[in-house]
C-alpha cells in the first residue's frame, strides 16, 4: 500500500530526512512532497526525484495548509515550534499521523485524548535532542534495571558544535541549526534536580552557572543547564530519583562570552532599537554601556567586571559590535541585530565539518555497590551541507515514518520517543548511518 509523505519545512535541518524519504520512497510506495515557503529551497532538496514533489505552503494560510495535510497521510512538520500546533489541530481534523522534531508543548499534550479517539499517532521530539537522547537514555537506563539496578542520578549533555579541524574562530561555534534558538537559548528559568534539592536558575544566571564535562578521545567541555530537566521523571520513570540534569555543551570559554552578551543587554528580544537601520554597532554599544570616562569598550568591560584585554573581551570585539559600521536593520531589538551579526561570523563554510556530543551519566545501585554508568557520542559531519546536525535531526523522523507505514508502531496520541517499540528499531538502523554509542562503568 502506498503511503503520502508531506514534509512541511526544507530548512537547515530538513536534508537527511528529504534524502532518507526519496531513497526508500521506490521499495516502500511512498510519494513525498516537501512544502515550504520558498519552493525553490524545496526544489533544490527535492532535485528533480520522481517521487518526489514540491509545493508553496504558508503555513498560517488555513486553506493552503488543509488542501495540502489533506492530501497526505503522515506530516513531518519541521517547522519553528510555535507552528506546530496548527499543523496539529489542522491533522486532528482531517485524521493525519503528525511527527515533528521539537519539544512538545502543553498545547500539543492536550491535544492527546482526541488524536487516540481517532487513532492517530502524534510524536514529538523525534530529533537529536530532544530524540536520540531519549531514545538512548531510555536504553540505557532499562538495561540497568534489567539487570537489578537502582537508578540514583542522571545527567545528560548535548551540544551541536564544530569540529576541532573547523574551529577557526575564538567562540569555538559555527550555526548548524536554527539560528534564532541559538540567540533565545535559555531564556526562562532552568530548573532540575540536584542530591533531593530543587534548583532554579534564571537567565541572568545561567551561563556562569556550568559544569565541566569531559569526553573521552576528544575532551572538556562546560555544559549550561536545559530549560527543564523536571519534564523527563516520569517519561523516564525516574520519579523519585533524586539528581536529574539535562543540559548544552560549548567548547570551554563559550558561556563567559555569551553570559557578556546576555548582561549588556543583546540578546533582548523585547524593544526594537531608535533607529537602528541608521546608527552603528559602535552607538549602540555606547546605548547600553554606562556613562562616564573612557572609551565603550572599556566602559562594557568595567561594567562585566572583565578585563579589557582579556579573553571574553577578545570574543565580543571579534563579533565587530564596537566597529563604526551601520547596523542597517529597521527597527530591530537587540536579539536581531546579534543574530543578523552572528548569521554572518558564524556561518559554516562549504568545506567546514560540524560535530555532534552526546553524554549520558547514569548513577546507580546494584548489589550493595555504586556504579556509574557512561555512554558517549561522537558524529562529525562531511561538510555544511551534509552535516551530522541534519543527519541525527532527520534520520530519527525517516525510521520513524517508516515503521508507521508497515505498521509496527501500536501506540496512539501524544508522545515522545521513550518507548521499546520505537527507540529499538529506530537505533538499530542509525547505526547504519554512523550512529554509535561507546559505553562504560566506573565504580563510585
């Protein structure tokens, strides 16, 4: 039986997903059509493949977005968070299957007792992170219990970075996925547990509060705490564990950067700058900087406490936000000139390979001893177009559709990827694709 695939999304993260479609569409009968609004960027994905086809799609436009959901039968929606939910009530409507790659949102959960009325299933969280490390964590953590052991603790770090060989500029990043997350990155509070203690940590805070996170063959990184690592207790069935922690890595050096970015006011996403088409990075430093003597850059240094010379100032003139150019953005917050700066310093070149670390820490009790058990992932990618970023975002979503359209998945309503029937077969196939875990234990 043949299946309708409807993409919905051909940005940075879409290529490994659009390529796993077309290249098992023949030996599974299945028509894939890739919408966005540009079709020329779906067009390029799409390359002329014969069961492949590409359409317009405004995603806020009602009828647009019915014709084309109700012409499928599972909708990948890989577009920005705070879109899916239309997508969702849109495929509640017309009984389509969703899977998206983002965070599912209290609005997407409620949506959980109508999609299992109509037997749909909704999965969420299909990606690297959030996916692959639920998937991988939950693997872990039943082989653990399987052989008898009391999860005490875990601990789980990401980071999409660039690999050593790329790494040619001092914040040690280049933009492998959205850019506009990476510039909201932890707004909010962050909050998880450490030893039974409630912890809170509000922006302003959180990027001098890291940990340090060593890996194996590779290694340091300082890791910054997720939003809400409380989310996961009952996914995971950890309930009563008394530390969990989900967080980002950055190479060493990263967080004291970006902490500076965050106090001085840039990374504001709230009030668009007086302005700011016409005056200059250098006038609007002096804008945020406090009066008095001395140049800007040495007024922003002795308001972040820093040294002028020293290597978080280094970082932030590297940017260029004291240089006198015009900032030619009309009527930007802060958050969009820093992301239209950085879209320019830190755009990957064709030739440069993205890196992907993953570290899970599970702490537990088994026969009166204290283990910890270990797990790493290392992926790099070939070159900006094929980057490890796209292949772990995407190629969770392609298994994943394909196991719905023969049928192996039983589940109904609203989910994340922590279930044996998904997250068996979905990592065993990534391992085709490079995915692969090393693991080991150390006594505590």
């Amino acid at each position: 039986m043949s299946s309708r695939i409807l993409i919905i999304g051909a940005g940075r993260s879409s290529t490994a997903l659009i390529n796993y479609a077309l290249d098992n569409s023949e030996a599974f009968g299945w028509n894939v059509t890739v919408a966005d609004a540009d079709p020329t960027v779906a067009a390029a994905k799409v390359n002329g493949h014969p069961r492949g086809q590409t359409a317009w799609l405004d995603v806020t436009k009602t009828n647009d977005r019915r014709e084309l959901i109700g012409r499928s039968d599972i909708v990948v929606s890989l577009l920005p968070a705070h879109l899916h939910i239309e997508v969702a009530q849109e495929c509640i409507r017309l009984k389509k299957h969703l899977v998206t790659a983002s965070y599912v949102s209290q609005e997407l959960y409620r949506l959980g007792d109508e999609a299992r009325n109509r037997e749909l299933m909704f999965m969420g969280e299909m990606g690297l992170d959030p996916g692959i490390d639920h998937m991988s964590a939950m693997q872990r953590i039943n082989a653990i219990r399987e052989k008898g052991g009391e999860v005490t603790a875990f601990k789980s770090f990401t980071g999409g970075l660039i690999s050593p060989e790329s790494n040619d500029n001092p914040w040690g990043y280049k933009f492998t996925w959205n850019p506009r997350n990476v510039v909201l990155a932890g707004q909010g509070t962050a909050q998880y547990l450490d030893n039974g203690k409630l912890k809170y940590l509000p922006y302003y805070r959180l990027f001098q509060s890291t940990w340090d996170v060593e890996v194996e063959g590779i290694g340091k990184f300082e890791a910054y705490a997720n939003r809400d690592s409380l989310l996961y207790r009952d996914q995971y069935g950890l309930n009563d564990i008394p530390t969990i922690l989900r967080g980002t890595l950055r190479y060493p050096g990263y967080c004291a950067a970006w902490n500076a970015l965050v106090r001085i006011g840039m990374t504001d996403g709230d009030f668009p700058i007086l302005d700011s088409a016409n005056i200059t990075y250098h006038e609007l430093m002096e804008a945020l900087a406090p009066s008095g003597n001395g140049s800007v850059k040495d007024r922003i240094a002795g308001m972040l406490k820093l040294e002028p010379k020293g290597e978080v100032m280094k970082r932030l003139i590297w940017l260029g936000l004291f240089r006198k150019k015009r900032i030619r953005l009309k009527g930007a917050t802060p958050a969009l000139i820093l992301e239209n700066l950085l879209l320019d310093k830190w755009k990957l070149q064709p030739n440069d390979k993205d890196l992907i670390v993953m570290q899970h820490q599970i702490d537990y009790r088994l026969d009166g001893k204290n283990k910890r058990d270990i797990s790493n992932l290392v992926m790099k990618g070939n070159d900006s177009r094929d980057t490890a970023m796209a292949r772990l975002v995407g190629l969770p979503l392609g298994i994943f559709v394909r196991l719905m359209t023969q049928h192996k998945i039983h589940s109904t309503g609203v989910h994340i990827p922590t279930m044996r029937e998904v997250y068996e077969p979905v990592l065993e196939e990534m391992q085709d694709y490079g995915l692969k875990f090393t693991h080991h234990t150390v006594d505590l």
